[in-house]
C-alpha cells in the first residue's frame, strides 16, 4: 500500500502494484499520475478518501507491505502501521517529503525484494538526466519545474502534499529539488 504522497511511483517502479494508494491531489484516478499508469497493468488499486489514514482505511485492503517514506508522519506511525503490515518510513536523516527519489525507490525495491528490479528504472532515469544536462547545458542550477497545468496550491481539502512540487503546503517552493542527502552535520 502507497501510504505517502509519491511512493506509488516508487512501488510501481520494481514492477510490483499497490493494492492501494493514498489520493493526494484529487484529480490523478486512481491516485497515481499519467507517466506510471502502465505500470497498474490493468488493475486499479483501492484509493481511501484522502483524509481518511486510519488504521481500519490502511487495514482494508490487506497490504503485505505500507510504504509511507513520502507520507510525512509515518515515523511518529510506524509503530501503529506496522502492526498491519511491514512498514517503510523514510530513513533516519532526511526531511519529511524530502527523501530523495532514487533513496526511495531503492529503499522500496528491498522492502518488496526486489532489489534489482527496482535499480534498473534508477540508473535509466539517471542517464536520462545526464543527457538531458548535457543537451540543455542553460538549465544547470535549476532548481526544479511545475509541471504543466499545476499550481502549487491545487490539492483538495486535508491533503498534505502540493500536486506541484510533492512538497507539503507552505514549504519552500522547489527546495525539494535541491540535494536533501544528510550532510556529515546533519
């Protein structure tokens, strides 16, 4: 089960579906944005109404895994969640909402085993983005994009992550962009 705000990408990822996903933005059905729908192959995971986290709503639909690394609390959670089903928060050091993409798809990947299947969309996006800054040297620096048509505020009521940036509402805009890897003073 996706219980954060991004980790059904990172689910989905290693090629494995989410029996559930939580709905943050209210307009992606079934909670799961246009560029990782291939990877639902056909099913349709169970979206809980996006203020409803409570341990019956997690529980429903049988989970054998709650990922919740982009979730924001599911640390102060953990103990509750996990009584449910093996549970990933995001790892000590990093930020709520900040953990970074690549950390948590691995991080994902070795919580449903699948290690390596979950390494290898890493290292072709990564590759991906070392062509693309090679091709547009003019966007090194920047700090991250809105997708189209988003705004940052276009969630619906009781989310607590922007459609926009995947970050959680008043944060700085794009900061999640930047490198949030702890530092040795962290």
């Amino acid at each position: 089960m996706s219980l954060g705000c991004t980790d059904q990408d990172a689910i989905l990822a290693p090629g494995v579906v989410p029996v559930a996903n939580r709905e943050f933005t209210g307009n992606q059905p079934p909670a799961t944005w246009p560029w990782a729908q291939p990877g639902l192959a056909r099913r349709t995971p169970t979206v809980p109404p996006v203020s409803d986290v409570s341990t019956e709503s997690v529980a429903a639909p049988g989970p054998d895994l709650i990922a919740g690394i982009s979730a924001g609390r599911a640390q102060e959670q953990y103990g509750i969640y996990s009584t449910i089903a093996p549970m990933v928060a995001a790892p000590p050091g990093f930020v709520d909402h900040r953990t970074p993409w690549q950390d948590a798809t691995r991080l994902t990947g070795q919580a449903l085993g699948r290690s390596t299947e979950a390494e290898k969309p890493v290292a072709d996006l990564e590759a991906r983005l070392a062509r693309a800054r090679q091709q547009y040297p003019a966007l090194a620096g920047a700090a991250g994009v809105l997708p189209r048509g988003a705004r940052p505020d276009d969630r619906p009521p009781g989310s607590t992550c922007s459609p926009a940036t995947g970050s959680p509402p008043g944060s700085a805009p794009n900061s999640w962009a930047r490198s949030t890897r702890p530092t040795s003073s962290s």
